[in-house]
C-alpha cells in the first residue's frame, strides 16, 4: 500500500515538471512600458539612451555555465568496466539575454533573446 503511494506521487512530480510562464512579446508591442518592464524584471543589466530618444535595455535571464559529467562506467557481474581512469566531459551552456527596445514615450517598440 506504502509503495503504491510513493510510486503514484513519484510519477505525478516526474510528470509535473516546471512551469515556465512564457511572455507573448510580439502583443506587447505599443503597449507595456519600459516602467512595466522594470517593476516585473528588475532593472535593466545594461541600459543606453539613443540621440533620438529611444532606450535600449538588456536583461541576463540565464548566466553561462560549464557542466562537468563523469563519463560513463558499468559494474556487471564481472565487475567493473569502462575506461582505466575515470574522466569527464564538459558541456557548455551560454548566457541567455533579453533586450527591448523602448520608444521616446517609454513604449515598447522591439524585442530580442540572444545567447552570447
């Protein structure tokens, strides 16, 4: 009984996940501001005003990393097997970033994610 429980409750976090809200930009055009964009995001990692008026700002969303795994090794019933000594690999994962763009009047004009 114990462990049919568990198991039910296991598969329900395993099937869950995360949930991630994701931002419809291209609605947001015309209308959210660049004082919206500051009290939901924070303020802006980079920021810079153009001679015509318009603000350029930039957000880090997700920072670089490096990911080191152990490469693979098996015990079988022979025992152990896989290389003599154990190594890794690395993975490299870029910094994501957001940047929008803001009319003189403070009103969302373009957007762009990049990873750098």
């Amino acid at each position: 009984m114990m462990t049919r429980i568990a198991l039910s409750l296991l598969a329900v976090f395993l099937l869950t996940g995360c949930v991630t809200q994701t931002v419809d930009w291209p609605a947001r055009i015309g209308q959210y501001t660049q004082d919206q964009a500051i009290t939901d995001m924070g303020p802006p990692d980079k920021s810079a005003k153009l001679s015509d008026g318009t603000v350029v700002d930039e957000w880090l969303t997700q920072s670089s990393r490096i990911i080191v795994a152990p490469e693979p090794y098996f015990l079988g019933p022979g025992g152990y097997f896989g290389p003599d000594t154990p190594g890794y690999t690395e993975t490299y994962a870029p910094a994501y970033f957001l940047r929008l763009t803001f009319s003189a009047d403070g009103k969302l004009k373009a957007w762009k994610q990049f990873a750098k």
